[in-house]
C-alpha cells in the first residue's frame, strides 16, 4: 500500500528540513527523503566544515599581521588535529538531523527518490504518494570532463582529507576554488588555481578580484590564468597537468568549476519537471513545469545565488505558499562572500552598474588599510567599493575586501534593506572602536 | 584687544573637535582651546591605543582557542614592540588633529582656559570672547584619596609603558580595571583588580559578570573582592598595598576607580555655571547654568554612558541646536561595553529591569558555547540575555560575553532601532555562516 503524505520533501538538507519543518508545525504530514547524508551540503561537506578549517587560517593570520609589531610566533597548522576539530562538528550532523526531524514527527526515509510513471515516488523499495512535492536535492560538484577526468577530486573529498599533500591543485577559480586554496596554502601545500580566462571570480569587482589575489600570490599561492586543462595523467612523480604552453605536477587536483543540480537521478522526466544546468526550472511561485512540484535551494534555477540563507528564505516563503497561498516570491539584497584570506564580500548594485549611470550613483572607492580599524591588528589590505543611491543618499551596493569583510557586509545589508541615509545612521550610536563604527565614513 | 568669535570650543577631543568642525561648516566662526594633547583621551590615551594593545591579545587568544585542535604554537606578546606598534598610530594624533582643524579654518589655540570674572576667557595671557561657549573638556582617571596615592599611576600610564612589570595591580573594578587588566595579564604580568565590593562592572549583567571573572581567574587575573584599599607604601620589595586582612605587594598600581571631569580649573565659578562629580550639569539642551555655555561629551553630566560615539552624537545636536535651535535632545539605546577577554556587551533593557515586568518581558538566557560560529574558533565561553518586549516581538535590550560580543552587539543595536521584528529579520539574507547568522535564534 502506498503511503499517502500532505507533502513529500526530497532533500535533507538546509531547504528541504527548512520546509518539513515549517509545513509540519503548520499541521500538515510530511515525509522527508535524503539519499545521502542527513544535513546536507552545508553542514556536513559545504560551509560550516569550510569554515571551522578556516578557523585555524584566520588565527594563524591574525599572529602574522602582528609579527615585529607585538606578537613573537606564528602557530603552525596541524592538519590531523585541524580535521579532528572539524569531525567533532561534522560527525554528529547526520544523526542528530535526522533525530531532530523525527522529534518533530517528520516521517524520515533514507533512499534515492525516483519519479515514476503514475507520478507516485519510489524510494528504495517503498511507494508514496503527496499531493504536493517539494524538491530539494541541492548540487554536486561539477567535474570537468577532460581526459583524466577520474583523477578529479573534489571540495568534498578537500574538507574531508586525512593528510594534507604537499602539493594541491584546484581547476576552476569560482568562490570554492579560492577559499579551499587559502586553507590549503596556509596549512603548507604548494597551492595552484587554474582558471580557464582572465576573470576569476567573475561576479566580484574586478578590481578588487584582483587586489585579492594580489594578497594570496604574495602569500605562495599560484594563478595559472587563461589556462584550459586539457588532461590529467598519472606520472611516477605525481599528477601531470596539461594545457596549452602548461605543464605541472601536483599531489591532488580538486575540480572546483561549479556545482551541477541534483535533478538527473529524480525520475523527472516522468512528471514533466524540466531542468538545465542551472537547475530546475521553476516559476515566480517556485513551482515546476508540474504544478504539484516545487523545487527550492540551490537545485532550483532561480536568479539569485545559491546559498544556505537564500534556501532558508525560500523554504519560509513556500511553507506559507503551502499553506496560504500569495503573492510571487520577491527577494531583498542578497551579501556573497569568498571566505579567502583576505575576505572578499558585496552585496547589491556593483560599481560596474552603478558606472553606466554616473548621474544616478555615485561610487566610493575607499582604501581603508591606514584607518585606524585595520591599522590596529597590522591589516596588509582593506579597500571598499560602496554605492550611494544620489537621489536618497541611501547605500544601494558595496563590494568589501578585508579581514573584517564578513561582518561589514552583513552591516552594509541591513543599512541597504532598512533604507538607511547617513543622518539616519549618525542618529544611532554604534559601539566604538569597531568596524561599525566606520560605516558612517563609507557613505 | 579681545579676539572676538561666534563660538568658542574649550576641548579639542572628540566632542570638541566635531562640535568646532559642524560649527565652522555652517559658517560660524570658531575657536578651539586645548590644554594638553590634540585629540583628546580617546585617540591618544584611552579607546584607541588600548584597542591597539588588545588586538595583541585577541590574536594570541585565537591562537590559544585552537591549541589541540588545529593550530600548534602560541605567540608571545612582545610588549615593547607592540608599544611601538602603539605609538605609531598614537604619535601622529597630535599633530593631525591640529593639522585637520587648521586646515578646516578653525582657529585653534594651546593653553589652559579660565573664564574670568568679565565673562571673557583667558587662555594663557591671551583673552577671547564668543557669543557662545562650548566646554567639551573630557574627563581624566581619579585618584583614589588613600595613604601613600602618589603611588597611584593611572590608564594613560599604563597605555604607554615602555617595559611590563612584572606584578600589576588595579585598583577599581570597572571597565577600565578590567580591560586593562586583560592586556597586562596576557603581556605575561602577575595582574590583581582589587574592588570595595563584590559588584564590579555594576552597570552590566550580574550573572555574566560573574562568568567574565570566571574566565579571567582561568587566565591568572587574582579579583580580590570586598577589599577597601587604604594605603601604599614603598618597600623594598615593591609596592606594598594593604586593607583590611588584606595584604599585596605589586609593582605598578593603577587607579582604575572611576573617572572625574576635567571642570575645576575653568573658572566656572565666575560665569555661573555648576558641576559635580559627575559633571558640569546641563540641561536637555545641554546648556549649562549660564544660558550662553554649554557642555558636552564626557565632562557634561548627562544620563548616558559618557563613549566615545555619545560626545559624537551630542555634537552634532548641538551644531543643529547653536544654527537652528529646537527640541530638546533624545537619545537612541547606546551599547556599552568592556573590552575584556572574552568581550562583554549590553545594550537597552537589562534582564534584571525585565524581570520586574515579566508580563511585558520575555528574558532569553542562552549558552551558545557549543553553537557552530563559536565551537569553530574553540571559543571557552558564549552566552547571552537577550530581552524581547512580548507584544511587539522586538528584541528590546540584551547582554552578550564572547569573542565577538562587540560585533553581535552593534547587530542587536540596530535591530532595536529599526524596530526589527523575527519575521521581518527572516525578510532579509544575512551572510552564512557569520555571527550575524545567529540573530535570529536569539528572540
């Protein structure tokens, strides 16, 4: 007999327990499906373990910025120990998510979720059936698919590694590529970042991309730019690399070129459900082709970046579409970061768009490493990009690189979704010295 | 001949300097008068040079957190060169603020000033007159009035010390006694803070107070509590403090017991205008007795915390109030806090004041040691009182102890100043995984 559910969400991780959880409180019954780890990418292969490992690099920086200027030392990594600390986090995901789910009164099934033809769901052997369905399987590393391809590892098997090599490699010079090089590059490996063109990080400030990894070159790691990976080959010395006019050989090659959605082993076809290699598609409701599917977090092809916190918003925004169904789904300013040494952030308008409209902006460009901020913990690099709306003198976009980078965006988001003019932020009193306490000199 | 100006600023800290460089903007002609160093305490002996020091120990405390668990090797504080590291930010204050005002066309002047029984003002054996005065003259340590006080250094001492003895005593346990006492513990110092009573820190959170002095006495720092410190004397062995059944041998002894403003050498006598211990009394206007003179910053005695960011603040009321007069000023909720290792933050409501309304107030006490954004760091401590007002939902005060109470603090702070509700909280996408994360698990 096939079980019968209000909603069945496919996905255990940050989207799909946002959605059981919040349509289960609502009263509806709702089976959950993971056919993989409970918690998903983010806790247990994605950010969280990315930055526990970067923890250790920002502490080990921290004594380096303030060498001969009144510290004496520098820790070293120990990369067992390093991952020992970050399995005392990520060991107990698994479990106590689905102990969490189950608390709840979420039915809970362990298995690869499979369409079938009636439209009912195949778990394993186990048939069930919803009225509603919600997709939430997330991505995968993409590997690149080139001779050698099997040689790939991944950011999986990175956050994950027992011992660190001598040598690393990443292809591909997106958000991933960057953070694991500085974690890599701080623990001692000979680290590279091959990046197919010019433009790594294409979505950050170009500029300010590269002040970064100005930075990081100076710290030892390598940027093999407009180099296209043609083969990976096992040599008596390690991997061999091949690309036009480019030879190396490394200890472990992590394909870092994207992610790719979790929307191929569904059954799909069978519902109607279309997706391409952005994900899912889905309309303004987050709904599919199938109008009794849904599909939210990074699987599905929505406009915004793919983060943990947009999954969590829109899980919310489904949970009350489920249950009191209105208005399409609109979103505030979104911060993306690269949690690299130092930390790139922006959120908003970039100066690039704000360029094409001079009248209308007007952009900020702020060497900040002299003020008194950075100048206190021996900063090497702190520079802003910031964009002033003219009309309403509100910040409307910023682009931040600097060790503190991660906390000013998040203070530069709530002044850009709060409308928040200079007179109105010298009517507040932050706490000084912080680096709040310079949000004022930004406008 | 008597120099004759619009507005005369006694003070060339930070109060006095933003009220004169406001004034001048709007056209006024102004005169500052400064006695001692340009800039005033902050800059150059009090918030920022000690932040400067304590970014030393921030970064060793990070070093600390990880030892065992991913970082090997603590660094040593190398007090000489991280006075250096000091003084190469607190060397230029001077000269720079001097530098900024004249370049500003303020006219600046370097003396004690003396209002004179005329009503003029004598700064040296020049005289000057203005339409209105503005006395912005700060505070400076008090010493405490014991047997043997001209034992007694003070913070601005301790902030320029050349070498670190090796045994330190604080006399007086408030934010200054602590702060400093954090600094000079882990610059390797035998640190005591001998407090009268059993209640340092009076104006935060009883209970993490407690748990500040836990950590600290974990870190070596000795409280001596209930202790009334009633003499120093010489001895050849050191400094020898006693009270009752209490006996102490140090090597510097600092008075931390509070600070007094710096309004008895004015003349205030001879215009009229009132002061206590607490400050030159005011007005809601911030005027003084005489209708004409007005006080603000930390010499004034009004009913807020006397920061750094509150001079700033009634500054730019007063430019408003001397161009444009209106209403009387208001006050947003100021944090306050203690840079201590870890750090201890408090905004708005306290849990104790909620407490006597518990219809009206939900008080959140929260561990958070073991959330993700401190288990990353290996923080030893993380809690929070967090107070919501039921009916609004809004958070309406709170106290944090951690690592990044400073950070969380400002967060909370523009929360209760834009009102901000949970879902309105959940309306917006803060940065992942950042300490800004955790806002919405704390209402």
């Amino acid at each position: 007999m096939t079980e019968q559910y209000d909603v069945v969400v496919i996905g255990g991780g940050p989207a799909g327990n946002a959605i059981a959880s919040g349509l289960q409180a609502q009263g509806k019954s709702v089976l959950i499906v993971e056919a993989d780890l409970w918690g998903g990418t983010c806790p247990n292969r994605g950010c969280d373990p990315k930055k526990i490992l970067l923890s250790a690099v920002e502490a080990q920086q921290a004594a380096q910025h303030l060498q001969h200027q009144g510290l004496t030392g520098t820790p070293t990594i120990d990369w067992p120990a390093l991952m020992a600390h970050k399995r005392g986090y990520t060991d107990g995901i698994n479990d106590g998510t689905l102990k969490g789910l189950q608390h709840q009164g979420i039915t809970t099934l362990h298995g690869q979720a499979h369409f079938q033809n009636d439209g009912q769901l195949a778990v394993g052997d186990q048939v069930v059936s919803a009225t509603d369905y919600v997709i939430a399987t997330g991505q995968r590393p993409a590997i690149l698919p080139i001779t050698g391809q099997e040689y790939f590892k991944t950011s999986t098997d990175f956050l994950d590694l027992d011992e660190m090599p001598k040598r690393v490699t990443f292809v591909g010079g997106g958000y991933v590529g960057f953070e694991l090089a500085a974690i890599a590059n701080a623990a001692g490996a000979d680290v590279h970042v091959i990046h197919h063109n010019d433009r790594p990080l294409k979505a950050f400030d170009a500029d300010l991309v590269q002040d970064l990894m100005a930075t990081m070159t100076a710290d030892g790691v390598t940027f093999d730019l407009n180099t296209d990976l043609q083969a990976i080959e096992q040599t008596d010395d390690g991997l061999q690399l091949t690309a036009p006019d480019f030879e190396l050989t490394t200890d472990l090659v992590i394909s870092s070129a994207g992610r790719i959605p979790n929307a191929d082993q569904l059954g799909l076809e069978n519902v109607g459900v279309t997706f391409n290699r952005h994900g899912i598609q889905v309309n303004d409701r987050l709904q599919t082709a199938n109008p009794h599917i849904y599909a939210i977090g990074d699987v599905s092809d929505t406009p915004v970046p793919k983060l943990t916190p947009v999954a969590g918003y829109e899980a919310r925004y489904l949970v009350q579409q489920l249950t009191q169904p209105g208005a399409a789904i609109t979103y505030p300013v979104i911060p993306t970061q690269v949690f690299a040494v130092p930390k790139l952030a922006q959120v908003g308008l970039s100066a690039t768009d704000a360029a094409d409209q001079p009248d209308k902006y007007r952009v900020n460009t702020l060497d900040m490493t002299k003020w008194f901020s950075y100048y206190r913990f021996g900063a090497r690099q702190a520079q802003a990009r910031v964009i002033i709306d003219q009309a309403s003198g509100q910040v409307v976009g910023a682009t931040l690189l600097s060790d503190v980078a991660d906390e000013m965006i998040n203070y530069l988001t709530l002044l850009i979704e709060k409308h928040v003019t200079l007179a109105q932020l010298q009517q507040l009193v932050l706490a000084y010295p912080t680096p709040a306490s310079d949000l004022q000199y930004l406008y």
